[in-house]
C-alpha cells in the first residue's frame, strides 16, 4: 500500500465491517509499557480434571508454595494501584475453584477497581450457588473450555467422560449467574473440521466471546498435533468469515489482526492471494448460512448482530502477563521464561523494567519474515509459537504463512 501511514495507523483507520467503522484492529489508548491490559494469574495448579493439553500440567493437589491469600492480596493490590485503567484480571489454574479462598480474593480486587474474570474447570465444585457468591464478590465473567462440537470429542481433550453435557449445562449457570460467558476452544488436528459446528454451539450457549486457542506444545499438550502454518491461516481466514456472528479472539495467533487488516483492506473478503487449503475448503463447506443461526439467544440477545469487534492489539509481554501459582511472572503462559517474581518484586516494577518484556514490546527487535513483515506493529507473531520451536522468543513465528513483500518494513 503506498500512502504515509504505518500498518498501526492504517489498522486504526480502516474502512470496512468493523463495530465503530474505524478500526479493523482495537489499539490501547494508553501506554502498554506503562501497564498491562490483562492480567492472568495462575491461582493453583491443583485440578480434579487430567485435559490432553493443560498448559499447567496440573496436579491433583495444591502446591504449599502457591501465593497465600495475603500475597495474592498484595498482587491485587499493586494491580489497582496503577490506577484506571486498571487491568482484567482473570483468575485461572489448574481450576482457581481448588482455592477456598478465591471469593475473597475476587471480592478484594473487585473493591480495589479491578475487573476479576474466572477460568474454572468444569467440575462438580462449579456449582450455582459457589458462581452466586462470586458474581456478588464482584466477578463479572467466565470463561469454560470447550474443546469438542461432540461429546466424544470434547470427552477425549478433556480425559472424561461426560464433561460435554456438564459443561453445556455449566455455561447455562454461569449466565443464570449474571455472569458473561466466554467459551475457549483449543484448536489441534483433530478437532478443527468441527468448528463450524463449535461456532454453532458458542453461538446457542449465549457466549459473549469466543476465544480460539491455537495450541503451544507445552505442558501436556506437547503430544497432540498442532495444525501446521497453512491450516492456521485457513483457520484465521474462516474466523475472519464469521467474526459478525459473535466476537472472536485468538490466542498464540495474533495474526488474527493482520488477516482482520487484510479483509478490512479487501473490503471483507479474503486476504489477497489467499487460497483455501483442504482444511479451509472443508470449514467452508460445513458453515451454515447466517440466516439459519437463530436471531434469538438463549441470553436473549443477538450477539454478533451483523458487526464485527475488532480483535484487540496486545501480545506477550505487550498488554499481557501471566503470573503463575508460585507468583514467577511470564510473558505469556505459553512461553516459559520467567522474568521475575512477585514475592521479591512488585508485579508492575517487573512489567515495567524487564528487558525480555521491553524486547517483547519493540516490535523492531523481532527477527526473520516477522522482523521483516509490514505488519509487525500490530501483530509481532505468537512469541510462544516462535520460542517452542527455536528456543528465541523473538525469533519469526512458524505459525503464519505471511511473506513480506520486497522492499517492507
Ligand atoms: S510474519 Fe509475523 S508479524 Fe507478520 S503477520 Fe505473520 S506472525 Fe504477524
């Protein structure tokens, strides 16, 4: 494109299907080397359930080296202290139901100006009642898994029989609750044909978001098949396609807003050049017209009403953090290299000053087809992606197909 503007002021001014008619991808209007946009805290690694792909490899028993409730006061406490905007914090595990104490600690950070949002697993601790008293604590969402669009599928991610019903009937709760719904897919091999039907599912459960996981191989996940970089792209592509059903995030696949600044640029339709692979001609195939997904919700609400939100510009390190069970701070959960601990330093001090999340923010430090690519401002790759397969988290990201042209940058 030959105009004076950077990728990041073009994604911010781009004409096209978006829910504002003035961005094809949302940027932060503050400084995201000030403070974080989101927060994920690790509250346990204890779990009842053994899932294919845990990223926390998670244990049947609680760590006695997990952040206490004191600690973890001290870490909700810095959080707000950065005053507004303040960051989401979402309280994840392992299944953060393990914690006896976890209403206290979303009702402490929800009096300190903090948004707490929960990841639960689904289990038979995630009862109405226990999602009553956390909504009155303060939560105001939650997120569940769900990983298969039957229940053999979803059953086999998971390691349990039965956990497809049992998470159906939890989203219905959680909404019951007044708590809004995000429902997270892992997409891998074996279950990407069903998308379309998982879309269908999101949509019916009432969830105000979707959010597609592209799989790291870490954790117990190193055995499953991630898709390969073609089979992402024909991924991001559908995504793109159906983004005015229902909002849709990615994760470890920021290249989501570089196909959202391709499609905004082609007015909606595919990115130039793009063509379907098998995987992207069979998503096609098996998505029903829009007409045919019902008007109505079950929340009683259309959800992506036609428009599209525009996926929101943070990365590892960049707007995001993760903190895990022993209070170790990660650029991204998937990306294993800690940077610090908020037992011996605050949380925002390390965000702020560690030279790896300072790398991670300057997009200029990126290397190979990702330190070349025109849209690394907005984009810069899954870092996770890059780190599991060369050991550089700044390394090109393996996972997207983009190819600069000449002459880029
Ligand atoms: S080459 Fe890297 S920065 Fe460019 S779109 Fe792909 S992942 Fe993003």
């Amino acid at each position: 494109m030959n105009d004076n503007k950077t990728p990041r002021e073009r994604a911010s001014a781009m004409p096209g299907p978006v829910d504002d008619a003035s961005a094809a991808v949302r940027t932060l209007h503050y400084n995201v080397d000030d403070r974080p946009f989101i927060v994920i805290w690790e509250v346990t690694r204890a779990c009842a359930l053994a899932c294919a792909h845990c990223r926390a490899d998670a244990i049947t028993c609680r760590n006695p080296e997990e952040l206490d409730t004191a600690a973890g006061f001290d870490l909700l406490d810095d959080l707000a202290a950065l005053g507004a905007p303040r960051p989401i914090v979402v309280l994840t595990g392992g299944d953060p139901f393990e914690r006896p104490d976890l209403a206290e600690l979303v009702r402490h950070g929800s009096e300190a100006g903090l948004t707490m949002a929960l990841s639960p697993s689904v289990t038979p601790r995630l009862t109405s009642d226990a999602l009553v008293e956390l909504r009155a604590a303060g939560a105001s969402a939650v997120s569940l898994s769900l990983d298969g669009a039957t229940p053999a599928t979803h059953g086999a991610f998971r390691g349990f029989d039965g956990v497809y019903v049992s998470t159906i009937q939890a989203a219905e709760t959680v909404r019951d609750a007044g708590l809004r719904l995000q429902i997270n897919t892992t997409v891998t091999r074996s279950n990407a044909h069903e998308l379309p039907e998982l879309l269908r599912t999101v949509i019916e459960l009432g969830a105000g978001l979707w959010s597609v996981f592209f799989l790291v191989p870490t954790g117990r996940g190193d055995h499953l098949t991630p898709l390969d970089a073609a089979e992402v792209e024909d991924v991001l592509v559908w995504l793109g396609s159906v983004a005015d059903r229902i909002p849709i995030k990615t994760t470890e696949a920021p290249h989501f807003r570089r196909v959202a600044v391709q499609r905004a640029e082609a007015g909606g339709d595919d990115p130039p050049g793009y063509v379907p692979g098998p995987l992207g001609l069979q998503l096609r195939a098996a998505t029903l017209p829009e007409p045919s997904v019902p008007e109505s919700r079950p929340s009683g609400r259309r959800i992506g009403g036609g428009r599209v939100r525009p996926p929101l510009d943070v990365n590892a390190g960049r707007g995001f953090a993760f903190i895990d069970h022993v209070g170790e701070v990660y650029p991204s959960g998937f990306l294993p290299l800690s940077v610090g601990s908020v037992r011996s330093q605050a949380f925002t001090e390390i965000y702020r000053t560690s030279p790896l999340l300072r790398s991670l923010r300057d997009a200029d430090q990126l290397k190979g087809r990702c330190g070349r690519c025109e849209y690394r401002s907005i984009c810069g790759g899954s870092r996770s992606h890059a780190f599991a397969v060369t050991g550089d988290p700044l390394a090109e990201d393996p996972t997207c197909v983009h190819q600069a042209p000449e002459g880029a940058s």
